[in-house]
C-alpha cells in the first residue's frame, strides 16, 4: 500500500505463547529453632518524663491555675512542675525613694520566691501538695517558664490569668504564649466576674 510503512519483521510475527511450567514443589518447612536463650537485660534508658509546667506568682489567680494544673497531670499520667520566677536586684544603687536598707540580696530574693511556692502550691493543693515539684528560677516569669518547659519536655505549660488591667502579667504571658514549646492553658481567675 502507498505512504504505508511496513512494520519490521519482528514485530509482525505472531506471538509465541510459551509452555506452561508444570506444577510448583512445595516448599520445605524448616525445623523448628526451639526456644531462643534471652539476650540479656536491656540497660534501662533515660526517658525525658512529660511534665504539666504552672507558672505561679503568689497573686489570688496562681491558685486556680495550680488546680488546673495538677488536674491535666492526673488525666495525663504527668507530674506536676510548679515554677516561680524572681529577680536579683533592680540595679548597683539604691533607687532615690529607697533606702538601701530595703534592698533585698540575690539569697533574700530566692528564699522569698521559695517561701511563696510552697505557700501557694499547699494553698492550692492541700495535702496533694507533696506530689508537686517546685522549682524557683532567677529571672523574668515569662522566659522562666518558657525555660522550664523545655528543659522538663513540657506536655502543658498553665498560666494563671488575673483578668483586666495587669500590664506585668500581660508581658510576661505574651512571652509564653509565643515561645512555650508545648500547649498553653490559660485559666481564669474565679475571682473575676466574667464581662
């Protein structure tokens, strides 16, 4: 035929359809191994334990995020990490209204924070109390907290909200809120009417 090409021979053979292969042997079933000899002990590995991280700053609201708190680590099977923050100083002189009599030295600070969590935590917790961690920690509450939870492998980071009006709260839970590498649960203080 004109303008057709004709195919290459190989491809206008017709197809050989090959032998059938016969019936398959079974397969051999290997001897049982018996009972494997144990491998040993493993050695117990450092597992980073889950934690609910409450930032407490000694003020009416800590207590009802204490509460929260230890309640999310009951339901998660966590323990419970209960953070203050505190300051060494504010500068080398004594502020003008201040005499330097009322300065408070970097021991003095960390003893107070220390006094405040555990007054908060057995405030909030009652006898519960003995199963919280405490941890006080130089610095702003903000960046304290954060730190805390990433140094614990925080599952929740609890925040006390003390409602409208306090600026200091506002920074340092803006810092949380931004930077927690985990959950953040901020709860209300009961104290406060809802708007």
């Amino acid at each position: 035929m004109p303008g057709r090409e004709e195919l290459p021979s190989t491809l206008a053979e017709p197809l050989v359809t090959p032998e059938p292969l016969g019936v398959a042997e079974p397969l051999v079933t290997p001897e049982p191994l018996g009972v494997a000899e144990p491998l040993g002990v493993a050695e117990p590995r450092e597992e980073l334990v889950m934690t609910v991280v409450v930032g407490v700053q000694g003020h009416t609201w800590s207590r009802a995020a204490i509460q929260a708190a230890a309640q999310e680590a009951r339901f998660r099977g966590t323990k419970l990490v209960a953070v203050a923050a505190y300051s060494t100083g504010h500068g080398a002189a004594a502020p003008a209204a201040r005499p330097a009599a009322g300065l408070r030295t970097p021991g003095e600070e960390r003893a107070g924070a220390e006094e405040m969590l555990q007054a908060a935590v057995l405030d909030a917790l009652g006898q519960d109390a003995a199963g919280a961690e405490l941890r006080v920690m130089q610095g702003g509450p903000g960046r304290t907290l954060v730190e805390a939870a990433r140094q614990l492998g925080a599952d929740m980071v609890v925040l006390g909200s003390p409602g409208e009006g306090a600026k200091s709260w506002l920074l340092g839970s803006q810092y949380v809120l931004r930077n927690a590498p985990c959950l953040v649960l901020v709860v209300p203080d009961p104290a406060v009417p809802a708007s």
